[in-house]
C-alpha cells in the first residue's frame, strides 16, 4: 500500500484525556480566553506566537479579502445550500472549492512571483531590471501577469491602495513591496494597456515582508472566504436566493446544440 | 425554471467600481486595518458591530474549536492533499465536509436544544423540571444527549471547564448557561451512565446568551476548523502523512467479504 | 479516540499484489470487459449480480437523471471549474454538493415515504386509504409530497411518464409502483392544485419494486449527475460561461443593505 | 463584473415544458429505456454517439478503475460519512476531491504526455526515439514517469495487462498504445528501476486511439470512483469503520511537537 514506509509525524497537536497540546502551548490555560482567532491562526501555522505587526496585518489580509458581493464561490455556496439547507458545510465547502489557481488562489501565484524576483534582487540585480525582465517574460508567453487586472475596479482597486499604504505607515514594507512597486511601474508599458493592482498583489508582498509562510498564502483566500461564505450562507437560510440566481444564470445564456425543444 | 419567482436581494455586501460596502461599512475607510478578524466576521453575519463581551467570547470559541490533532476531517484533508497538493482548496473543502451532523455540527443541535430548554424556562418552568423533562425524552427515544459525551476526555472535557468557567468570571452566563447547568445536573442519573459535558454544550450556550445568531452556531465549527485544517495542510506539503495515514486504517481494517486474493 | 472499539471490517474488495478482488469476482478475470458499468455498479453495491430487468431499469434511472441542463448544480460545478480549470474534481465536487435534500436527493426521500405506505398496504390496508391518510399527514403539516411538484414541466414531468411507461411494459411495477400511483390519483384533491408528479416518484417506486436497496438510492442521483457534471466541465474548458453565469445572478440581484456604493 | 463580455452559450441540453433536449436527442423519446449509461456519457461528452469499440473499451476502463480498497479517498469518505451520515452527497465529494494530479488524476498527464509522444512520431521520427528522449527528458527533470509507478502491484498492475490485452484482441490498439508500449521498453533502463505499468497508462493509450477527447480523460476517473464511493458509503451506513479508521491513522502517527501532554 502507498505511504507504507517511513514514520509518520506531526508537530501541530495532541490530546490526552485531560489535557489539548498546539504547538507545545496548553489549549485551555494558554490560548483559550488569552489570544484572540488570528494569533492562534498564526501561531498554529508556524509554530510561533505572532508580533504585533505581524497579527495587525494578518487581520487587515483576512478583512479585506473576506467579502467581494455575489462572487462565483458565494452563488455556488447559495445554490448549494438551497438545495441541502441542513447541509451548510456542504455549502461552504462548494463555495471555498472556488478559490482555484484563478482567481482568490492568485495570492499563491503572485507571491511566488515575488520571491523569485526578490532572490535576484538580493542577488545584486535592480528591482527595475529584475520587474522588467520578468514582466516582459510573462508578456512574451502571453500569460497573465499575477497580482494585476480586476473585471471591476477601475483604475485602481482601493483595497491594494489601502494595503500598500498601511504597509508604508506602519513600517512593513520591505524587499518584496518594493519589487511589487516596481512591477507596477513597469506593467502597463510592457502590456500595452492599464494593468491594475489587484488585492492578491499587495496581500503577498507584505506578508512575505513579514516572514509570513510561503506555502500558507492561498491559506488566506480560503480562511477569509470561509467567514464570508458562512455569512452568505445565513442569510441564503433567512431570505432564499440560490435558485434564482441559477435562474438568471439559465435566462441568459442561449442553447447553441442541435434541436432544441419547439416549445420554449 | 425554478427560483424564477419574486424579487431576489442580499443585504451582505456591494461592490462598485471605487468602492466595497459591507453591511453598509466602506471595506477600506473603516474596516481595513480599523477591525480584527473576529469582529469582521461578526459584523458581516449579524450586521452589526460586536460589543467587547461578544468579540471575547468568539475569540475563545473560536480559539477552542480549532484543534483537536487527527481527527477524521484533518486526515481527510491530508490524504486529499497528498492526492493532489496542487489544491489546497479541495483538500480544505474535503475536511470541512466532515462538520456533519454527528460532530462539529453538533454545536447546531445543542444549541437549537438549549433554545427549546430556555423557551419553557422563561415560559414559567424551573431550569431543573425542564431539564429532567427532556433529557428524559431524549432517553427515552436512545437518542444521544446534544453537546454530551466524548471519545477522549475524561471525566471532563477541559475546553468545556475552561468556558463555562470563562463566562462566569466575564459576567456571560444567562439563561442558556443555566439551563446547560441544569441538563448536566441530571444527565448522568437519566442516563445511568458519566455523561462527559463536551466543548458542543457550552459553546452554543454562551453564544446564545450573548445573543449570536442560532442559525450560525455551526459557522462557528465551520471557520476555525478551516483554520485548523489550513495548517494541516501547510505541514502535509512539508512532511506529507496522508497516504500512510490511508496504509495503517487499511492495515488494521478486515476483509470479511467472499474470496480474499490467496497471495495477501 | 473516537471509534477505537469493536472490529472493523469491511466486504467489498481487496487487492493484494497480483489480484484485485471485488466482491468476490477477479476484477481482471471475472469483470474487465465482461460487465458493463451499470452491471458493475450494481455487483460492488449490492454484492449480487443483477439480472436483466435490474440493469435495465438502472440504465434508464441513470440517463433519465443525468442531465436538465444548466441547473444549480451543473451552474456551481462551471463557475469553480472557470476559477481553477486545472481541478476538475473540484467542480465536480463542488455540483454534486447540490444533491441535498431539497432537489436531486428528493429520491432518497420519496423512497423512505413510499417504504413506508407499502410496509401498511402489506399489512392489509388499501393503496387508496393509506395513500389518503399519508398525504393529508403531509399536507396538515405543510410539509412538500416527496416525488411531485416541479419548476417547469406542465402539465406532466415527460421523464416520469416515461419510467412509469416502461415498468408497466417490462412488467417491473410492483407494490411500491402501485401505491406512487395510490398517491398521485389522491395528490391533486389533498393539496388543492395541481401535483406534478416528478422523475424522483418513479424513480425510487421502481428501483424498490426490483429490490434496489433503499439506502442507495441517493447514490443513481450522485453518479449519474456527476457524469452530467463532467460534460458541462469539458464543455466549460472550451468554452468557458462560468463567470458570465455569476455576473447575470449578480446583476439580477438587488442589494437592499444599509449605504449602497454611489457610483453603482 | 467578471464574465460579463461576449455572449454565453450552452451545446449540451435544453429542457421546456414538455421536453428536454440532450445533444439533440429527445431524452424520453430516445435515450431512456434506448441506450445504457455508459453510451449516454459519450454521447453527453463528446456530441456522437459513440460505436461498439467505443463503449466496450469505455466500460472495461470504467469498471477496471472503479474499485481498489480502502483508498485515501475511500477512507476520506468513510470518515466525512460516518460524521454526517444523512449528506452521502459530502461524503462522495470528498472522496472525489482525491482525484488529484498524484493519483487518480494521472490520466490526465498519462493522456498528454501520449498525445505528444504521438505527434512527434506521426512527424516523423521513430517511436522508440522519441519514447527515449521523453522519459530521459522527465528523469533528467526528476520527474514521475506518468502511467508508471505502482506502490502494491508487483511485477505487473493485472488491470494494465487486461487492458493492453483487450486492446490487442478487439484490434483497438493504434499510435498512442504503440507509443505506449516504447515508453514501457526504455523505462527500465532509463529510471534504473523496475518501473511497473499501471492502469493509467493504457486508460489513455487505448482511449485516445478510440477518439475519446482528451481533455475528458479526468473525468473516467472522476465517473467510475464516485460509484465506487457510493457503495462504500453504502457499506458504512450499514457498518461504519470511518471513525476507527481515523483512530489507527491517529495510533499510528507520532507526536513530535514541543511539549506533550503529560497523560498520553
């Protein structure tokens, strides 16, 4: 059978009867009633407490990324859950299956980007050089430029704007938002066409900046997502929109086979 | 078609091309960077800004909730991981699908139990009469006692102590928390047996009391055990358990059908 | 931990090095080339073989259901595929999350309320009178008739018919068969209009009458939509309508929350 | 909003009051009760409706895929059932998340790396050429070899085999089973191991030498492990194993965290 050889292991917790052990702290005389949901996120993650600017904006990703309106994953959690309301975690699970390499997984994309830049950065090129380069590479491939582009926010998205200025006022940024500014200068030039900063480009860059784990980032998207998700959810029970909107869904696209019924 | 009917409305969110408003909050004035996680999430379900009381209370739970080592939703999550480390999403949405009725969830069916419990109470009943008359009820059908009973912890579940404990001491405690203390007066005599107060009982009660909204108990289970669940995967990408896990519950399970292969 | 006691065991198959047994038959001797699917599926659930009349009916369950077009489930399978295309599981996942209880798992419902009519017509009431009582029981709780009422179809669902069709052809109707239609001939009086009897009452009535196990019955539901699931996904990889789905639900949909964005 | 430009169409289906529509196909007139499950899923695919090889080869691999024991994704489903028993919808989806890029999913990569491996030898160049410079061109890269590989089969995958051998016999073999069998003869020599065939490799060989789309190649193993999860959960409402199969995983993993619980 597979995984048959090795030992396996785990650092992150155990449970005896009396006692819940994470990441070598006790659950209940510890953590419980001492730190607040984001620390713990944190802390479970990486197997360390957080500092202050690390919980501040751990915080400020999971607000800004939690709620964008009727989002593909929220109508897929509302028609799901219309059809199984006792199965709300069915609902949110559809919905959270939606943070895919496109979009809200851009996070993941983006911040290997970044830290591919930053290593030739610190191997002694510009941050110039390096974001020109790089950008013309994914340009000449024809491929999306991640962390840029929004269907909706023009000509900026105010949540990247508010982030890389938070980022500035309290210190955060380092070698990875100074690569991402240089990208941004470069962007529109090498596309041809006004590239705008989206969320999952500001949201990498200050968490790498403060030693945020790499293979954590699309932890975010989806951590946050579930909160919004949750609240969508609740509301789907009380007020019913999940048929709906597969209604208009339906309303608003055209058969294009072979022989459609002659009694639409 | 089906839902084609009546006006369809959400109150949650709107995006505009300069602007996210949230439950009438504007995301980047006020939100980002202004509120943590915790009260973000509050504020999203309800629709209103938590108070202090409130936000501590769904820390601790949240705080609680999270992890428990192994459990079947995280082994699900690893072996899904393994499977395709690529999606991090499905292997999260594969462990959130184990919030079933049976555990996790069951904070949703305490709480809808407390409910009725408190409803007679304020009704004129005492918390003890009630309290007899349907944990006998349950009995009576061998049905399971809500937010009674655990696999592990004896002869109590530490978080559960921790939280009714917490609630007294923050002046939380109200008719659910009574009423929770009443069925636990009574259930070890109903059920001739030591039924262990697990995390499920006091987690709705106090969040019921501080007037959280009864259909999103199980959101609660739901968003820390994603966060729980996310650092699973983080340490599965790292130092992948899942397929072994797989080998040792196969390994130690029977075949017991007809005609097993003559070279196992 | 949770469910250390007792063995486990279970009786579906086992592969040893050389050998995949299934049910006792040699997957690649026995099976490979020899069954069709729809055979197999029945073996590995059942354990026995099914005999001609079996495989017909469940082939036709399974095309029956497969596919209504763009429906919840098949909308939220193509919205989370156009998000992470390279995830096909997920959205699959994610559409057959849509088989709750309310739409697609109404076959599982309608089968347990079927049993029940049938297990009383045995013990020598009338199909009539037991129909009568158990529908006004649902109607005096306003609770929905499994197996009747559709979205569109007017003034018959033509799938419904058909199976009905069939059965009294192939002479496969039995009890459960005779007591559906009991229940339709008395539906229309009870509830006051019109009671469209829908694929999900003959599904169930006749898998029954063949000894189908009733708590399979969700899973004809399951499999064959999933199949349906996987045409719209590798339609979706070519022609993408995921996004362009949730943007009609969106722009269908009214916020009615506190302080709308001005520049909607 | 996203998706918003270009006009959104559908091939698939299309239902109205009194039809539905499949590929043209009038579904009660000519499909139900008129072609099995196995020739609706191509027909749903592909447009076609598929020929006697096609369905042959279609169900040999659907039924030689279907069913391999306590899998990860068996036991995902089992654990995900077993704690909410009344949504056999989330169990399934879990199982199925594991139809990952690692297993299940492989043949999908099987499928590409054939049809490449194909293309060049239909331009030219010899098959054990090209076979050498592919699977060199992966082991320089360190690379899994996809369709190789077997963690229990030894010295051959029986279903590989079978497969190859079917293929032969109903004269179905073509360029990419013929590219298939070079890649076999260099494997060996080039990954200095034995490297054993498995049933994912010929799955795609012989499907795409039948015209099977490639892009559905995903979907076989998506189709067949979703029946094969329903008769799992099937089994396990019956006798349940998902908890105590989560508690050997658990019993079999240490602990190696900081400070354990002094009780264990």
């Amino acid at each position: 059978m597979m995984g048959a050889k090795g030992a396996g292991a785990t650092a992150i917790a155990k449970a005896s009867r009396t006692k819940i052990r994470i990441r070598g702290h006790d659950l209940c005389d510890d953590l419980i009633g001492k730190v607040d949901f984001t620390t713990f996120f944190f802390l479970h993650l990486t197997g360390e407490m957080p500092n202050e600017k690390q919980v501040f904006f751990l915080n400020a990703m999971l607000v800004a990324l939690a709620e964008h309106g009727l989002t593909p994953s929220a109508q897929a959690a509302r028609m799901t859950l219309q059809a199984g309301p006792d199965a709300m975690q069915g609902a949110v699970a559809a919905g959270i299956l939606g943070c895919g390499s496109v979009i809200l997984g851009s996070a993941e994309s983006c911040g290997r980007f970044l830290s591919q830049g930053v290593a030739r950065v610190r191997a002694g090129e510009s941050n110039d050089e390096v974001a020109r380069a790089m950008v013309q590479g994914l340009r000449d491939q024809k491929k999306f430029l991640p962390g840029f582009g929004h269907p909706l926010h023009r000509p900026v998205d105010p949540r990247a704007v508010k982030l890389l200025a938070l980022a500035d006022e309290k210190g955060a940024s380092g070698d990875h938002v100074a690569f991402l500014k240089a990208v941004a200068g470069v962007a529109d030039g090498i596309y041809g066409r006004e590239m705008v900063m989206n969320v999952n480009g500001p949201l990498p860059a200050i968490l790498l900046d403060l030693d945020f784990p790499e293979a954590a980032l699309k932890g975010i998207s989806i951590l946050c997502r579930t909160a919004g998700l949750i609240g969508h959810c609740v509301e789907e029970l009380e007020r019913p929109i999940g048929f709906r909107l597969a209604h208009l869904g339906d309303a608003g696209t055209v058969y294009d086979g072979p022989n459609p019924p002659e009694d639409l």
